[in-house]
C-alpha cells in the first residue's frame, strides 16, 4: 500500500559526505540529530531549505532503517539551484532539511508483484524502495528498470546489477539510449517500449516510477492502455505536476 501522511518538520543536518560518483551527480549523506524521531516510508523525499531560496527537493535513496539519510543529486554549473545545493552541502555548515514529504511510498509490504520504473536520478527512490523490501522480506516479483541516455549516467549500474545477482526476487533491466546519430528527445520512450515488452500481468502488479512528468505519463498512459488499474500506479509527478 502506498501512503505518506506523515507532516514533514525541518531538521538540522550534518553533512557527512559529498562525492562525485558519475560526471554530474553527486551521493551525499547526512545525519540528523535527532534521527530515532525521524520516521519516513520508503519512497519519501526531503527538501534543503537554504536561505533566500526555494527549497530543493531530492528523493531519499536510503531505506527508512538507515542512520544516515542518502541524497543522489544532478548537479552541474548550468543547473543553478543545484549547484547552490551542491555549494550549501560542501561548505561545512549544517543544511536545513524538511522531511518527510510524498505520497508514492510504502508504508507497508505490498501484496502484488512490484514494477519499479526509473529515469535519471529517479534511482535514487527505487533504491530506498528495493532496499526497505529486501530488508522486510518480500519474495514477489520484483522488475527494475533503469532508464538513461548514455552508459556513464547509469552510475550505480553495478549496485543494480548486484541485486539482480544477490536477490532472487529481483531482476534488473538497464535501459540505455546511447546512439548519437539520433534526434534524441528523452530515454522515456525506449524505456516505455521496454516496460511494454516485459510481458507482465497488468492486472495483478503495483508500479512506481520516477522520472519527468512526460516520462512518467507517458508510461502510465500505456500501462491503463494495457489494462493496468489506474489505482496501481503511483509517482509522485501525479502529486506535483498533475495534468489540468
């Protein structure tokens, strides 16, 4: 079952580590305080809160257990807010956070097989989510896909892989768009394709996914097209960028 009714609070936050782990996204860890009375699902975000600016939203990739809390952020000298982020988390001061936030989680073990499906640094809340599932024993069916535009921004590609060898419930499917003579436009649609292909039982799996809202309501358009229950399909794009 997904849900997140929990009211998010600000935290102060000490950053433990900032590393580059791909050309433009950074792993970052933080401990709180406070951290015993901070609770979250699976699937949850938090926002830096930085002075004078809106705050900046990243998914939670660490399991609700974890002490620390992990961040996956894309940052580079063009994407300003990011950087300022990025800047705020190297400074050596603590960072205001604000957590937990979104409704595309698991409060509990869902009954149904899982369709995780990732763009982009939207690994980052399938991690928390297979990690909190291989921590409570799930033994559905698990299917991950990962999609990217090229091979070096698939940049815990290893990690995936591991649990596609470690945990039998899980296989992992890496979508790469890699091909320069293309008009590419976005890896959603040799990701959808993909998905398509999986020959899953619509009717009876529950999907999450993350991404850009085209990504994600293009997939989701295909999915009901597919016969997918509209109440099995959770993102947290529905919750941010709804369609008028």
């Amino acid at each position: 079952m997904a849900s997140g009714n929990n009211q998010p609070r600000e935290h102060q936050a000490r950053v433990v580590d900032v590393r580059s782990i791909s050309h433009d996204v950074y792993q970052v860890e933080l401990e709180l305080p406070d951290r015993e009375q901070v609770s979250f699902y699976a699937g949850q975000y938090l926002s830096v809160n930085l002075p004078d600016a809106d705050p900046c939203y990243f998914s939670i990739a660490s399991s609700p257990s974890a002490e620390r809390i992990e961040l996956q952020i894309q940052a580079s000298p063009k994407w300003v807010s990011a950087q300022k982020v990025i800047d705020a988390l190297t400074s050596g001061e603590d960072v205001t956070v604000s957590l937990p936030n979104g409704k595309a989680c698991l409060a509990s073990l869902p009954e149904k097989p899982l369709l995780l499906v990732a763009a982009g640094t939207g690994f980052a809340q399938m991690k928390s989510l297979v990690e909190y599932l291989r921590e409570n024993g799930f033994s559905q069916p698990v299917k991950l896909f990962w999609g990217v535009r090229r091979h070096e921004d698939m940049y815990l590609r290893s990690l995936a892989q591991q649990w596609h060898d470690d945990w039998s419930a899980l296989t992992f499917v890496p979508v790469v768009k890699d091909d320069e003579d293309n008009d590419w436009e976005g890896h959603h649609e040799p990701l959808v394709r993909a998905v398509l292909a999986s020959g899953m039982d619509w009717q009876n799996v529950e999907v999450h996914a993350s991404g850009s809202p085209t990504m994600v309501y293009t997939l989701m358009d295909a999915l009901l097209e597919h016969g997918l229950p509209e109440q099995a399909f959770f993102s947290d794009v529905l919750e941010y960028a709804p369609r008028t």
